[in-house]
C-alpha cells in the first residue's frame, strides 16, 4: 500500500523541557506545504499540548492520546487504530508524534517500526537549566537522552556559558551518537530534525549556486550520489552502517544486485535503516543525499566505496 | 507513570535483511503517489 510509506519523527523531552514550544516554532517556520500529521500524546482528560498546537491550520490531522502514557499504558492495538487512522485519512508523508515528559521513546520506537512505518528519527529536548537535576533524579530523563538521535538543548537564555560546556559534556557523556543542537524558546536554525527537511538539502546539492547562503547559515553542507549501476549489497550496507559521525544524515534509493526490489535507505546521525520499495524499472538510477559537517573531507572517501559497490551488468548478473 | 518505575523493555526488533517474496508492485496511480512521497522526504 503506498499510503504506509510514512516516515515518523518521535519529539520526545522531560517535562517542562519545551517539546510544544519547540514543535510550534518548527511547524510555524518549517514543513510548510508537506502533509503532516501529529499524534499528541498527553496524560490525563484534557491534553493541554494538544489545544496548544490545534490552531496550525497546515497540520493535517491532530490526533491526541489521553489517557495514558503512550510508551507504557496505551495497548499496541490502540496505538495501531491512531495511526491506520491517520494513514488511511490523511495520507501523511511525515507524522510528529509528541510523547508525555514521561515516556521511554525506546519502545515506541518498536511500535513504530512494528506498525510498518519508517522511524526517521527521535528528538529530544532538554531543559538546559535543569537537565542534570532530572537525571539524577528519575531514570526517564536519561533514557531520552540515550535514545535520541538528535539532541536539542534548550532553555539556552537561562544558563551561563560555563553551564553549556558542563551539560553538553554530561549529554555527550550520556550518548556520544546524538547531534547536539542549542535552542532559545524552541527557535532552532538548524533544518536536519525532521524528515521532511532533507528535501531542501537535497535540493541544494543539486543545485550548489542557491547553496552559499544557507550553508553559511546553519553550517551543513551537503552532496549527492548518483549512479546507474546496481550496487553489491554487503558492500553497500557496510557503507552506510560505517559512515563518519560528521554525516548527520544520508537519505536515497539504490538498485542492489540480485535485488528486485529498490532499496530505501537511512541514516540519522549513525544509526542505518533499510526498507523496501517495488517500484517500475524505469526507476533504475541509484539517488542519494548526505548532509552533514566538514563534508568536503569525507566526500570523496565516500563516494569512491559506493563505487566501489558498483557492480556492472555481467557482474551483476 | 512513576518516573522511578523501571524501564519498560522492548524486543529488539528485526533488520529486515531481504526484500519481500512478493512481486507485486503499485499501479500507476500508487507508484506516482509514491514518488511524491519519496521526493517530500528526500530520498529522490
């Protein structure tokens, strides 16, 4: 079914971190135009997250799970009902779903992926100010900073710059993977945290003369691989699983030999995900996107192992 | 949930090494929707 091809980002954050905030702020400035769905996940009757962002008239579909915590309480045939619903009435190609302050985003990861959708990332919000007291103090906050992918520190306005240094060294110490990026009220410049925001990426490697701005800006560069042969399967996944932790993101389709079937691959900030795609043969050019930091030094490296995997038609076949 | 509570555990899921036996693919309509999903979110 074509509507399943979802990919899901997981916002997840202690309480009083500033995931709405930030939700806010990144649909209000980002994602416009995609079709975007949001399941808002808020303990007890009224889901006070939920009124917050109801008014953004260019998400699609709000769904709000109220009575209970999603990674724990809410049962996996539930949590399946929300999302078939979305799927099958709003057709999304993106869904935001906003966890409590409470939950482990480890095992709605699993859900997601058990429901047959694309996990593209988890991002986790932390309070800058009080971020070293919530770990000491509960278990739950330190899951969400293990599990992220990306890390967005927030509150920055309230902490000294000798705080910033102490608490970035006890996330990285926490999860060494995740990409850290700094936040003032949920206003974040970087456009890496959501699927929807590679396309531009993408965009702009294709396109290098309408780069240098943005590039400037956010400090991401980008570049695209392309080619026509089909690519030697071991060889390829060993690519991508062995990225440099510079890439942040790498996003394509390949054609794999022996392989009916096209490849959709993804990485966020080092951890690989493949799915599958029937999908015509006209479709037969291998596509990809790499994002990421200090490019220009891993660049050749890795598009020469993608080469490298090439393989032509006699060999392939 | 009691932040203290232990943490919950989830199987690990499995990689899925090898496409599905199926070969069926979309039809028209389904590949086209398809490919603006695929170009929203970056991958073409």
């Amino acid at each position: 079914m074509a509507s399943r091809h979802v990919a899901v980002d997981i916002l997840t954050g202690f309480l009083g971190s500033g995931k709405t905030t930030l939700l806010k702020h990144v649909l209000e400035h980002g994602l416009k135009g995609k079709p975007v769905a949001l399941i808002v996940n808020e303990i007890g009757d009224v889901g006070i997250d939920g009124k917050v962002v109801t008014g953004l008239n260019y998400v699609e579909k709000m769904v709000e799970l109220s009575s209970g915590c999603i990674c724990c309480s809410i049962d996996e045939y539930r949590f399946d009902l929300a999302i078939q619903e979305i799927v099958e009435t709003v057709k999304p190609h993106l869904i935001i779903i906003e966890s409590t302050g409470l939950a482990d985003p480890e095992p709605l990861a699993y859900r997601v992926k058990s429901a047959g959708l694309h996990l593209d990332a988890i991002i986790t919000v932390v309070d800058a100010e009080n971020v070293e007291r919530f770990v000491g103090e509960t278990e739950v906050a330190g899951f969400q900073i293990a599990a992220a992918d990306f890390l967005v520190v927030n509150k920055m306005d309230l902490v000294t710059p000798a705080d910033v240094v102490r608490v970035k060294k006890k996330l990285t110490r926490l999860n060494p993977r995740a990409l850290q990026l700094e936040s003032v009220r949920g206003a974040i410049d970087a456009d890496v945290l959501f699927a929807t925001d590679v396309a531009g990426h993408r965009d702009r490697a294709r396109d290098p003369r309408a780069s240098s701005h943005h590039l400037a800006h956010d400090a991401f560069g980008s570049f695209i691989y392309r080619s026509s042969a089909a690519l030697d399967q071991k060889g390829f996944e060993h690519v991508i699983e062995n990225l440099p932790p510079d890439v942040i993101r790498a996003k394509g389709i390949v054609r794999l030999v022996d392989r009916d079937w096209h490849c959709l691959f993804n990485v966020t900030c080092g951890r690989s995900e493949i799915g599958w795609l029937k999908l015509s043969d006209d479709h037969s050019e291998n596509q990809a996107v790499f994002i990421g930091r200090h490019l220009d030094r891993h660049r050749t490296a890795i598009l020469a192992a993608l080469a490298a995997c090439e393989r032509s038609g006699s060999e392939a076949g | 949930m009691d932040p203290n509570e232990k943490k919950p555990v989830a199987p690990e899921p499995a990689k899925p090494p090898t496409p599905p036996s199926s070969t069926e693919g979309y039809t028209p309509e389904e590949e086209e929707e398809v490919q603006k999903r695929l170009e929203d979110l970056g991958y073409i």
